[in-house]
C-alpha cells in the first residue's frame, strides 16, 4: 500500500515545505510512526465491534523521505466520502495552521471473530469432548456457513467426518443426535413442559428435524434437535 500527501502553499512561505504532528519527539522515524499510531487510533475509535471479537489495524508505512516536524496547532483526522470504514481505508490528515499541510495514510482493517476449530486432528465417529476442540480468531471475511463461537455448543456430539485442525467446524460434519442414541424429548404444549424419553430413529444435527420412537408410547415423532442427546416437539 502506498502513501501519498498533498501540501497547500502560502506565497510567504514558498520553497518552504514543513509538515508537523502534536508530538514532541525530534526523532524523523518516531514521528513517521506516530503519524501512523494518530491514524490507527483515529480508526480505531470507529470500528463497531462484538464484545468478543478482535481488531488488527495496521496504517501504511510513511515514506520516510518526508521530513516531518510537530504540528503546534489543530490537528484533525477524518475518512472522506461517505465516512464509513472500510477493509481498505484513507484516513485523512490536516494540520490547520499556516502554512497548513494534508495527508492521506492508507489503513488496512481486519475484524477476526472466534470460531471452534479442532484442537488436533479429529476421526470420524468421535465424541467430542472439551479436549478435542479449541477456539480460533479468524477474519471474519473469510467464515463461510454454519461455524461456532462457543466450545460447550459441539460437546456430546459425534464427528461425521475427520476434522483438520484450524479448520472452522460446521454443523453439516456434526451428527449431534446419531441414529440408535437415547434422547430427551422435551415436549411443549402452551406453558407446560413434559420430559420423556426417546429413541433416535436417524442422525440429525442443529436445528435438524428428525424421527424418534417415543420409548413411554412406542410412537415414532418428529422432533428438532436442540443439542447432543436432547430434541423438542411441539404439541
């Protein structure tokens, strides 16, 4: 990524070139990284985040040929257009004295969300258990599909392929009541709430509707899976 300014002359001061930031340090190269810490920051306070996500900022190199000296009066940052952030972002800079000088440092913006991934690697047909999986912080534009953010979602269910680790675990590879188990079946009917058990007659994952022999009845039902070992029917 590249960074280019644009610096506005007065007659007074031509031949004169002087491009200032509020730090005190008279070192080129700190000041060059604090012109880029400025519009990370700036950046920063932009960026609507979920409490569990993570942020990577990381502003363009300042090419290091400009001399660059403390601005003494207002300095202000800004994202021209429409304003919004983007993965890609020009923060605009401007120092608002005489002779004044503007700025434009590319940002690059990644939100990383977290993410159950296999600890190792994971055969088919395993019980999943706390040891096999673990969380993962992955750019968010590169999760795709039906993942999970929280570990305690997958224990109890069985694996229906080999996982990879870093790979984000999706509910299509996840039988999360598998044919022949024993189930809870959670039967609702307006504010009442029974609680019976049940044969699983097929594999289904979240969400899944599947049939079930009721173990009390001996009839076979439809039921949504809600989790490993427990399914819900309506009444």
């Amino acid at each position: 990524m590249g960074t280019f300014a644009r610096f506005t002359f007065r007659p007074a001061f031509l031949g004169w070139l002087s491009v200032l930031l509020l730090i005190t340090t008279p070192a080129y190269a700190s000041i060059h990284e604090d012109i880029r810490r400025y519009a990370e920051d700036h950046v920063r306070e932009l960026v609507s985040l979920q409490p569990e996500d993570k942020l990577e900022i990381n502003a363009a190199n300042i090419d290091t040929r400009v001399q660059l000296t403390e601005c003494l009066g207002k300095l202000t940052a800004d994202i021209r257009g429409s304003g919004e952030v983007r993965r890609n972002t020009h923060v605009y800079l401007q120092c608002h004295e005489q002779p004044g000088w503007e700025l434009f440092v590319p940002v690059r913006i990644k939100i990383l969300k977290p993410v159950v991934t296999a600890a190792d690697p994971i055969a088919r047909n395993t019980l999943l258990q706390n040891q096999h999986l673990t969380i993962d912080y992955q750019d968010e534009v590169l999760i795709r599909g039906d993942v999970f953010s929280d570990v305690n979602d997958l224990l109890g269910s069985r694996s229906k392929r080999d996982l990879r680790p870093g790979q984000p675990i999706r509910s299509s590879q996840l039988c999360v009541v598998c044919k022949g188990d024993k189930v809870s079946i959670v039967a609702q009917t307006g504010g009442l709430t029974v609680n019976t058990d049940g044969i699983a007659k097929e594999d289904g994952s979240f969400n899944d509707n599947v049939r079930v022999s009721n173990l009390n009845s001996g009839r076979v039902i439809s039921a949504q899976v809600l989790g490993a070992g427990q399914v819900k029917v309506n009444l």
